[in-house]
C-alpha cells in the first residue's frame, strides 16, 4: 500500500481516486479554492457535482487549507489542474516534495515558461522544482479517457509517459487495474503535443458536425478527412518537438482525437461555429458563460509555436494548414465553411 | 470529355456520377440484374431509391441487357460491385475492354483466386482480364466517404491508388472536383488491406457502442483504444502483404475507420452484439433479412489470410488480438465484452 495525493477535485482527478484505491492505496484528494463545494459534497456522501457519481468512500478528502495534511507521508503526486492555474498550484506542492517523490500530471495544455516561451506543462513543472529536487520524474498521461467512465469501469487504455521509466512502471504498478489499463512509454513530448493539440483539433471535427445546421446534410466525410488531416498535422508537430510520431498514431494522439470528437465542449465550440455563428461571437458567448473550451488557448499556442519552430527552420507552417486555418477561423473570423474546404482542396492536391 | 462507365447502379456507383459530370465527362451507368428497379426509378426522374436523391439529369442509364450500349467508345470503367459479386460481373465487361483503357474498383473486401487463396479484390480483376489486356492498369479507391454525401457536395478526400500512377492521376483529372477532393497514391495494398479491414474491426467499435444496452454506460473510452489498436493491427496487415503504413494512417485507414465507426451496418452488427444479443443469432437475423454486412466475411477473410501469413512467417497472429477476438466473437459465440476487455488487457501488458 502506498500514499499518492491528487492535487485538484476536478472530474479526472476525483474519477483517478478508484483504480488507486481499488489497487488497495491510501488515496488522498485535494481540492484547490475552487474545488471547495465538491469536497463538500463529497463529505456528505453525496455524488461527484461534476460526474453525477459517487466516489470509493474510502479516498480521504481535503479543502484547500489542508493541503499539508493531504501531502503527508505521500510520495506520489497527481497533478489534475487546469492548464492555466497548473504553476501556481505546483508552487504550493513543491516543498511538500522529497527526493524519491514522483510526479504525473494529467493537465493538458501549453504555457509560457519563464523566459516566456511556449512549451508543454511537463516543462512548467520541472521548472518549478528546486535544484535539490530536479532529479524527481515527471510522469505525463495522455489516451483516450473520459473521467466518468474511470469511474463506471469501462475499460480504457491510456499511456503514463516519462523520459524515466522506472517512474512510468510505478505509476502503472500504483493505478493499473483490470479495466484501468495503463501502457508505459518514454515519450513525454508526443504525448503531452497530442494530449494538448487533440483538444484543438477536435474542435475542426465539431466544425464538420455543425455543417449540418447550415447544410441541411451531414458532413461524416469532411469529418473523416479533417481526422485524418489532424493526425497527419500531430505527428509533423510531435516529431518537430521531438516526440514520436507513434504516439500520435497511438492512444495519446488518434485514440483521444477519436474521443474527444465525439463529445464535450471542443466539439462543441466547433459545432457552433460550423452552423454559422461567427467565431468571436461564440468566443464571447463562452466567456460570458465561463465555460473554459481548452482547444480554443491550444488553438493559439500551437500556432504561435509552431510558428516559432518554423522560423528556427524545425518545420514548414505551410505543412499544417488546418491549424493554420483554426487559427484563422477562430481568431480572425475567417469563413468558416471556405476555409475547412481549403484545407481539403489543399491536401490532396499538395 | 471523357466517357466513362460505371458498373453497378448502387449507392456509390451512383454517386460517382456526380463529380464525374460536374467535370464535364459523358457518364454511362449500368445496371445489374439486382440493379433493374433502381434504374427504373431514375430514368422516372425519380430520387435513387438508396440515397432517396436525386441524381444529374446527365446520367446516362443503362439496365442489365445494355451492358453493350453502356460500354461503346468508354474508355474508363469504374467497378461499383459488392465484394462478393466483383469477379462474375467483371467476366461480363472484360469482352468491352480495349488495351488502352483504365479500370477503376471501389468494392471492398476480400474473395478467393482460382487457386484458392485469399486476395484482395484488384487480384481478383487482373485474374481476369485476358494475356493480350494485362497491362490495363486497376485502380483501388479507398478513403472516407460515404455516398450520399458524395451527392450532398459535402467535403470529401479519397484516395486513387495504383501500381501505375498515371492511371490514378488520370483518374483524378477525370472525377476530382473542387468538394471531390482526390489523393493519388501508389500504394494499391495498402489501400485495399484497409478497405476491406475497417468493415471488419467497425463491428468493434460498434461493440463499444452496444455495451450502454447492457451496462447502462458509455463505453467511448474503450471505443477509442479499439479504435487505435484497430489501426496498429491493420498496419500490421498491411505492411505483412507488401503495403504501406502510411496508408493505414492516412485516408483508407483511420479515416475510413473514423466515419464507418460512427454509423452503417458494420456498427449495427458490432452493437446488436454488444448489447448481448449472441452472435450467430445477429448473423441469422441479417440473413433472414437479406441484409449485406461486409465487415462480417471481411472477418472470416481476414482473420484466415493472417493465419496463412502466420504460418509462412511475414506475421505474427498474436500481435493482432482484436481480429482474433472479432473472429472469436462473431463466429464462435465468445462472450463479447469479456474477450474485448481482455484485447485491451493484453494490448497495455504486451
């Protein structure tokens, strides 16, 4: 039996509370200050406020200011925040940390390192850490894998990836169970670009479905061909970071792209704006509501990133024009019927 | 202009005759015995009676005694025949075609040669055609694209592949329009390997839809790692038969695995199945309903060409544990969500 913390109550770091426990773990969830009604519920005994589920009454709760409480003892640490908050929060963990601790984030995203360049949120927290501690592994989750049904035990693969593998294998040996399936690898970098980039890409087949509101008529193939564009455009992205385009055509990358454009709210924000809503529109209509879209930020990271790589010569930009043609839809309004269909015209005939 | 004639009056090959007439091509369809009421119903100026739609008016219709009619002065074929039925129709045509003309096939699936073995279908075709016509170049289609949507003008990419690569990019200038996007390739194998396989493992992901009926539950978690050990095992095939894995990555792998997972009558087989009813008692309903389910033979096909594949050392059977378990399911009644949950067991322990 060991002791692992989630940091952040949200629905996957609650949902990550059943394979541990049902691997017989001390399993201790935290909530940040935004987190504070779910640990509430959940003390009651009532469901998940965001899964509509209970969780094992054995995972040990913690608000915000018990945070010391929640660390002790603990050598392993999920982080499950959002992208934007994922340093700030670290900062808060690190010197709960020790030398032989090992650390898995399930965020996913971009964001600015201290010299202000983009890069992955595994960077973000290495970063963080103290020189003492920079030996401590990171260890990033990626595949296809909606938090609920973590919960309800469907049976889902996905990949804990690190540059250490000894670090992967005991996360596997802490969390895999029958239905929780858990594959190692050492591709940090493919997995976090596709974990990231999925979410921006879902957002072109959300496109594809919302033709229909226009169109009177579905749109599969255009979906389909905006798929396979997407994992085409990951795997130029990933190897161009150094990553391996076998995680792109793997769980991290067409697994999650799979599932992530049957449902949920980048699909969505695409739906919207394929049937015609103009994209600032629906940009502004999402704040208003503040419903967090995490393709719409992953939109804009990858393309500036990747405009970075291709001016250091790592890339041609012209390689991915349905990233270009996301960005362009959603931050510049583009047209977004006429773009997508550029983007077709252009891949079969480059 | 061209004239080209397309063999089959059913959903596809009708729905080719639309780019190939917006392009400015004379269009011929023929259709056979089975085709009669579809041509009737067309030349009323009524929809056809599959994608209930209209086909242009330029359509030239041809019944199943006009095959003479239909084939004069055409150079371009285009077989649009149901995998089962390929070789028997093509004998009819092969006395029409001249050593300059192109032969073009999008049926799907596998059938024996006169030896006995298992082939994919352009073997099938060049099997055929006579000593002083074997040079007539076939041409395989493969990518996402259902057909009606093809008559909808909705965005699409296929690919046109070939050993002769001008005959796939003569192909594309003939029917390659601006919402008909065309990709040409060499890789023939490839192609057709996923053709024929995405019917086939379709009826997994189907499975993951049907396992609601009997959890209560989404399953898009394992939907997803069926989806991505789907491709991985058609690389496997594919490359073992001489093919490319670019192909399976690309638009007649994923991608066509991508839109027939998300609707047809593979995915109604797969979820029947998952939802519990047994199988041989799903194929017995389909039969007694004459209704056609490629990815069911396409199984059968291609789990027995791995097994011979195995047997001569270009493939190892037991690195493709979902055609295993599809073969198991479907024709030996193994217990569906049983033997998939253990393909994703196996697939993370390997």
């Amino acid at each position: 039996m060991e002791k692992i913390t989630i940091i952040g109550a949200g629905a996957m770091g609650s949902a990550l509370t059943t394979p541990l426990i049902e691997n017989g773990n001390e399993v201790r969830l935290w909530g940040t200050e935004l987190d504070g009604h779910i640990i509430d519920e959940l003390r009651k005994g009532n469901n998940h406020p965001k899964h509509k589920y209970p969780l094992l009454k054995e995972a040990k709760l913690f608000k915000v200011d018990e945070l010391e409480q929640a660390m002790e003892g603990s050598r392993y640490v999920i982080m499950a925040i959002t992208s934007d908050a994922l340093g700030m929060i670290f900062d808060r963990v690190v010197p709960y940390l020790k030398e032989d601790s090992i650390v898995a984030t399930v965020s996913k995203g971009f964001d600015y390192d201290k010299e202000g360049e983009i890069v992955i949120l595994p960077e973000i927290l290495k970063e963080k850490l103290p020189n003492d501690l920079k030996s401590i592994p990171i260890v990033a989750v990626g595949g296809p894998c909606k938090a609920n049904e973590v919960l309800y035990r469907s049976p889902t693969c996905v990949v804990y990836a690190s540059e250490d593998m000894a670090a992967s294998k005991k996360f596997k040996e802490l969390i895999a169970t029958e239905v929780y399936n858990v594959k190692t690898d050492d591709d940090i970098i493919g997995t976090e670009i596709c974990a990231a980039m999925k979410n921006a890409y879902a957002v072109s087949l959300g496109m594809a479905e919302g033709y229909k509101g226009i169109k009177g008529l579905t749109h599969n193939n255009t979906k389909s061909a905006l798929f396979t564009i997407a994992t085409e455009e990951m795997d130029l992205f990933a190897t161009a970071m150094g990553g391996s385009a076998k995680s792109v055509y793997g769980l991290p990358g067409s697994g999650d792209l799979e599932v992530t454009g049957e449902a949920g709210r980048n699909r969505i924000l695409g739906e919207v704006v394929g049937e015609g809503m103009k994209s600032s529109m629906a940009i502004q209509k999402m704040q208003d509501e503040d419903i967090t879209v995490e393709g719409y930020p992953a939109i804009k990271f990858g393309y500036n990133l990747v405009k970075n790589l291709d001016e250091k010569g790592k890339i041609d930009i012209k390689r991915l024009p349905l990233l270009t043609a996301l960005y362009e839809i959603l931050y510049q309004d583009a047209p977004c019927y006429e773009t997508i269909q550029k983007v077709l015209n252009d891949y079969c005939n480059s």
